[in-house]
C-alpha cells in the first residue's frame, strides 16, 4: 500500500504541472479530427460512376512508375503516424511534401522538424483539410503519359473520409500536373506494380467494384495505369483489410518478398499457396518471379516496409525477430541501406502505409530485360538492348552512357552504347570462355544531371548468366501425345498435358500447335526435362483438330512434333440454368432496407460462363438496372415500407439467356434505433498494469490497459470502433468488445468508443484519461 501512496503522489505531482503551469508549444498540437463522422454501412464506400465515358483517358503509351525507381520525395501527414527520426532520414536525400490544415500548421511543423534536427531545406507544404495520416491508401498515384509527362490518377478511396479522397486533385494542382480519374473504388495499400505493365492486388478490389467484372477492372487499369497484367490474388492473411502490403512487397521487377510464418499460423496454407501462385508466374523478364521471405512470428510489420531510392525503411518492434528480419531485406537487396525503425505499428498499419512515395518526374528511366541463365555467344559476343527515357527533354551523355562487366572476380570494364533508334541503345560484351559467369549493369547519365542504373543499385545488384559455347547438342526427344479432352464445345477453355527429356538434360520449352497446321500457335516458358505440363485453349468454330506440341531447348534445337491427338468440337449449348432461390424470397414482408439480393445460378454445360442482368423496380414490369455482373448477388437501396419487383437474367458466354421469374418483396419499417455503448474500464479510478487499485473522481492509467464497453442494439451490434484522440486503433466484431491500449504516452488522451449495428446507426461513449506509460 505505500508503493501505491508514493505512486499516487508522484501522478498529482505530475498532473499539477501538467495542468497549472503555462502552455508550451506542444500542448497546443492539433487534434486529428473525427475520422468517421457520420458513418454508416450504407456510406462505406463513395459511389462512382460506371460510366467510362465521363472520365477524360490519359494519352496512350501510359507507364506507371514502380516504388523501387528513381523518387523525387514523400506525402506524408500531420499530425504524424511516423517518427522524426523516419522523417530526418528521408530528408537527407528527397523532399518531405507535408499536408497541414493552414499555415498556422505549418509554422508549428516546420519548428518541429527544426527541433529534431529535419533538414528544412528538403521539406514543402501541401495546405490542404485531411482525415488521417494514411497517405499510401489515399494518395495520388503518378503515371508517365504518352507525351512522356507525369500525371496524377486520382481514384475512389475506399474509406468514407472526403478529406483524404480529395488530396490527389489537391497535389495534382499544387504541383501543376494533369490530373485524370480513374473509375475504381481502390487503396494504394492494396496495389502495388512493376513499373513495366505488371500490377498485383488483392480480391478487395473486386468485392469492392461490384458493377464491374473482372475484365472491364482489367480494361480500366490498362487505360489509365498501362497495366496489361493484373494479378489479382486471394487475400493471404484474411484480415479485415486485406491489403497486398500487408503480406507481400516487389522489390524488383522480377523479385517478390513474401512473409514466412509457422506451420502452426491459422493462414500458413493460405501464405504458401500465394508462394506457389507466384512462383508459378512469370514476370515482366519473361523468367519466373524470384520469391523472397521474410518471417514473422506474431504479426510483425516487417513486409510493410518502404524503398526509397538506395534505403529501405524497415518497421521493427523490439521483437528478437528484428535482426533476422533486416537480414533478410539485405540478403534480398544487396547494396541497398536498410534501416529499422520502431513505431506505433500494427501488423496491418506500419510504415508502408503512412508514407506515399512521389516519383521522380524528371527521371532518367532505363527499360532492359536482362540475359540470364545460359547465353551462347554470338557473332560480335553478347548483345546488350535497353530503351532509355530521359524524362526531363535533355539528351544523354552517350560516352557515359555504358554497360558495365566483369567475369567473375575479374576488374570491371565497360562499352559504350550506341543508339538504334526509338530511344533504343545496344552494346556488346565480348565473347568469354566456356563456363564462366558475366556480370553486368547498365549505367546512363543525362544533361539534366540525373546519373541511373539497371538495376537501379548497380554493380551489387548486377545482372548474371552462364556462358554457354555450344558443342554438338541433341533436340529434345518428340513430346509425348497431348492428354486431355477428346470432345467439347466452342468457347470453352480445355486443358492438355505432355513431356519430354532432353538428352543433355536441358530445360526444355513446349510449342502447342492448336490447329493441326504444323505450325506452333503458344510457346510455354522454360520447364526442368521431364516435368509434365499443361496448356489450355479453346475453340471458336466447331470441327475437328489435332492438337500437337514440339519441343525446343535452351540452346534452339526443336523436336518434332508429337502425334496428333484429334478433339471434337461441337457447337450445340444448353442454356444457363432458371435464376431461383431468391432472397428475399418471393412475396416476403418485412424485409431489412440493408438486405442484400441474393439468387441461385450457373449452367449445365461445364466451363461456361454466366453473367446476369438485374431488374428492379418499385413497378412491375421491372427496369434493368445492372448488365453483365458475373456476382448473383445485388445490393440495392431499399427506402422502408415500399414493395419491390426484380427479376434476373442469365447469359452464358454463348449469348445465350435463360430469364427467371418476376419476384415482389416488401420492406419493413426504418431502424433507427441508436446503439447503447457505454466504456466500463477504465473508469473513475487509479489503474496500474492493467488493475484498479484506487478509486478516484478522474481516470488515470500507468502502463498498459484493456478498455473494455459494454453495447447492445435491438437488432444485435455490428461491430465496435476504438479510438484514441479521434484516430482510429482497433475495431472489435463480437463481444466482449476489448481493446488493449499498449502504447506507452504521456498525459490527457480521450478514449472514444463507437457502436455500429447492421443498419449504420451507431452510438458514442468517450472518456478523458491520464495516461503514464
């Protein structure tokens, strides 16, 4: 008991200077404001028109920068969800873009960054209202249109905070650059590309355009992103977020890090199944991605990390995992500098996610796929191509405009470029020996003074392969007849496999002769001798073919082709099956303004592809109001006590349509009934490591803290948002409703609570505590 009077005496000691002592500069920081005013399920996301034609395209050829190039500066935000210490290293080398609310903001800024030693002369100002620091999620994202200009993409953001959606056209006309908007609900923490056509999300990204299919989210990337590739994967963490940068990162065009957990992780088999799919495809080097690890043992943040320039920020927590972790990022990288930083990081909000890189728009970009594996030497030795783009309109320095190499651990030497047109430059290396290993780089240099790589750090990261003097050399044995289906109609997509060794046991690539011409219609990319393989196509006109493959090595040499195996192709199709099963069902009443349509589908014929038209109306017949969706389920807006008509129709990828029935349903009255939330810890007491140990008329809390509230609602709560001086900390979906506050800060803090049920009502209970370690 004498422990805790000389604690409670230190705590008032504290609390009277805090509190009767004049105001410094820091007491008057401002508070971030209300993030989630006025929110309900129904507003989660902001609407944006489906129709393309209202959105004005960037000009063609587009290219969007990758995080991994050349960048000229950051966003961030105040108040800060980063260190000084993060933003005194980054000012060391680009420009600090800060959003403030005013200038009076700013001249609070700018004395912090003064005090904790930021380099001023590397730091602007965005003057612009914001919601939070998440500046990855709703920042601008930068493209290099056709007349080789950087432009801005502004997007919806997927989070209902008008503020933060509007900074890109705020930036966009800061900064004086072109801005163009993208028909798509997105976030940036769940994109991430190669900087070469190649970009990588989770399905949130679907879920979150469902008026859109796949393809048409396809066709929209490549119109105003230049994206022709666009994985889109599986969430692999099954978080309430599911953002790609919460598990994976590219490093480098072809080089992809993905976290490592235990076999006893509830999303191991989710984690590795990401690990086999992008191992299995092939990046923008025509080669299979290089997959790195990096491993977490309960949910560190370290894949949320930032590349910036020759440094990668790391996001460490103390854990004994840290060391292992920065290894990992070296081994990855060799030549870059990685750094740790600790932070308030959770294991889906880290650094990545609370800094926006801005690309250089003057940079100096060099496009190259490098030589690999093994190379024979030609005529004049080992071609070198590369487009290269000085972005600022100057020229190159052509006699310093070279590749660089080195035979093993010879010295370095270099050639000089040539130019072939189109911005296009060669070079050779000469000839080597038999056997040994080349390494080389590409360096370029412009009149703008801008100095870059391929790769981009140069000689650690250089590029390698084997060189291979070809002596007598034996095609790979013919294939083995394709298997696979004999019979099918047009339009469907059918799978076949085969194999074939090699007898100098090299890697061997597949030509699949779809036609029966002799003539190979798809190559496949390299395989291991001997490893089965599989192709797929499918067959417009109905008829008969013979579907043969051949083979060819690492070195040239084809086979010849295999037997053929003849397939059947038929024309007939059944139509898609009658929609049924619907909900709400026919006739219901009393029906939630929040449902959501619901039908049963599909099609007879195994491969076809259904889509659906949706009717609704308060009148019948109803009007279509959605065309072609491949989801069978709507969500409409739905006014109380209103009689509704709908009807849907499937189409199968034959143009053929199967209708259902016209459906009525009635709704019921509106809820509006607002949530009872209430905080019961801590409340009106001392606590100390998590207990109670003094009542008091005031909260005052020493160390960690579980909050917990209490909520109830007629129709059942959603879900609980917590939050700690109006920024957003955790959310809880099922009571008891328990957040531990583990983040060691000083003083006067407000505890806000915010109860959802399932129609967006939602009710608030805050506290003020006191807060010591």
């Amino acid at each position: 008991m004498n422990k805790n009077k000389i604690l409670v005496g230190w705590i008032f000691t504290i609390l009277f200077a805090t509190i009767i002592l004049p105001p410094t500069a820091e007491s008057h920081i401002i508070n971030i404001q209300t993030i989630e005013d006025n929110i309900s399920v129904d507003n989660l996301f902001y609407q944006t028109n489906t129709s393309l034609n209202w959105f004005e395209q960037p000009p063609m050829p587009i290219r969007q920068p990758a995080e991994f190039e050349p960048m000229e500066g950051v966003l961030i935000r105040y108040p800060f969800g980063i260190s000084y210490d993060i933003i005194a290293e980054m000012a060391e080398d680009v420009n600090i873009v800060t959003i403030v609310a005013d200038t009076s903001e700013q001249q609070y800024v700018e004395s912090q960054y003064q005090n904790h030693g930021v380099n001023l002369d590397y730091c602007s100002f965005l003057i612009a209202p914001s919601n939070t620091y998440w500046t990855r999620d709703y920042g601008p994202w930068f493209i290099f249109d056709g007349n080789n200009e950087q432009a801005v993409i502004d997007f919806t953001y997927n989070r209902p905070r008008p503020d933060d959606n509007a900074i890109p056209s705020a930036y966009a006309a800061d900064q004086g650059l072109s801005l163009y908007t993208m028909p798509l609900v997105h976030t940036g923490g769940n994109y991430m590309t190669d900087g070469q056509g190649v970009a990588v999300s989770t399905d949130l990204v679907w879920s979150e355009n469902p008026d859109y299919t796949s393809e048409e989210i396809d066709q929209i990337v490549y119109d105003y992103l230049g994206i022709t590739t666009y994985h889109v994967v599986p969430d692999a963490l099954g978080e309430y977020i599911k953002h790609i940068d919460c598990w994976a990162k590219l490093l480098a065009p072809d080089e992809i890090m993905i976290i490592k957990t235990s076999p006893t992780h509830p999303h191991y088999n989710d984690i590795e199944a990401a690990v086999n799919y992008f191992s299995n495809q092939i990046s923008c080097y025509g080669t299979p991605y290089r997959i790195k690890r990096v491993y977490v043992d309960t949910g560190e943040p370290y894949i949320n990390s930032l590349i910036l320039n020759d440094k990668v920020f790391v996001p460490i927590t103390g854990s004994e995992w840290d060391d292992e972790a920065l290894e990992a990022y070296e081994d990855a990288m060799p030549g870059y500098e990685v750094l740790g930083f600790t932070g308030s990081w959770l294991s889906t909000d880290a650094l990545h996610c609370r800094v926006k890189g801005i690309p250089d728009r003057y940079m100096l970009y060099i496009e190259h796929t490098p030589l690999h594996g093994e190379q024979k030497n030609g005529e004049n030795g080992f071609e070198i191509q590369a487009n290269i783009t000085p972005y600022s309109g100057t020229n190159l320095i052509m006699e310093s405009t070279r590749v660089y190499y080195k035979v093993e651990n010879n010295p370095w030497q270099s050639v000089q470029m040539q130019p072939i047109g189109d911005n296009r430059y060669h070079a050779f290396i000469p000839a080597q020996p038999d056997g040994v290993t080349v390494y080389y780089y590409i360096h370029a240099e412009d009149y703008s003074g801008r100095s870059e790589n391929h790769p981009y750090i140069g000689a650690p990261g250089a590029h390698s392969f084997t060189v291979y003097n070809p002596g007598p050399n034996n095609p790979p044995e013919t294939p083995e007849t394709p298997n696979g289906p004999t019979s099918g109609f047009t339009g469907v997509s059918y799978t076949y496999s085969t194999v074939t060794v090699d007898p100098e046991n090299d890697e061997v690539k597949y030509g699949w002769d779809w036609d029966g011409d002799y003539v190979v219609d798809e190559w496949t990319g390299f395989y291991s001798s001997g490893t089965i393989i599989g192709g797929s196509h499918s067959w417009e006109t109905a008829g008969f073919y013979n579907v043969r493959v051949k083979a060819e090595d690492t070195h040239g040499s084809q086979s010849e082709f295999s037997p053929g195996l003849q397939v059947e192709i038929l024309s007939s199709n059944s139509p898609p099956y009658p929609p049924n099963n619907p909900f709400p069902m026919n006739g219901s009443e009393d029906i939630s303004i929040d449902s959501v349509l619901t039908w049963d589908g599909g099609d007879p014929d195994p491969g076809d592809q259904v889509t659906y038209d949706v009717y609704f109306d308060t009148s019948t017949p109803p009007s279509k109001v959605v065309s072609n969706q491949t989801a069978n389920v709507y969500k409409p807006i739905l006014k109380p006590e209103t009689t509704y008509y709908w009807r849907i129709v499937a189409w199968d990828n034959h143009n053929t349509s199967t209708s259902g029935p016209i459906w009525v349903f009635t709704t019921g009255m509106e809820d509006n009934e607002i949530p009872a939330v209430r905080i019961t810890k801590p409340k009106f007491g001392i606590y100390v490591a998590n207990k109670r140990v003094l009542p008091f008329l005031g909260t005052i809390v020493i160390g960690s803290i579980d909050v917990e509230v209490d909520a109830s609602d007629n129709t059942g709560v959603d879900h609980v948002d917590f939050y700690v001086d109006d920024v957003l900390r955790a959310t809880d979906d099922a009571a008891p409703y328990v957040w531990t506050w583990s983040e060691k800060t000083f003083f006067r803090h407000t505890i806000k609570a915010v109860a959802y049920d399932a129609a967006g009502n939602y009710g608030i209970d805050e506290i003020t505590v006191w807060r010591f370690l």
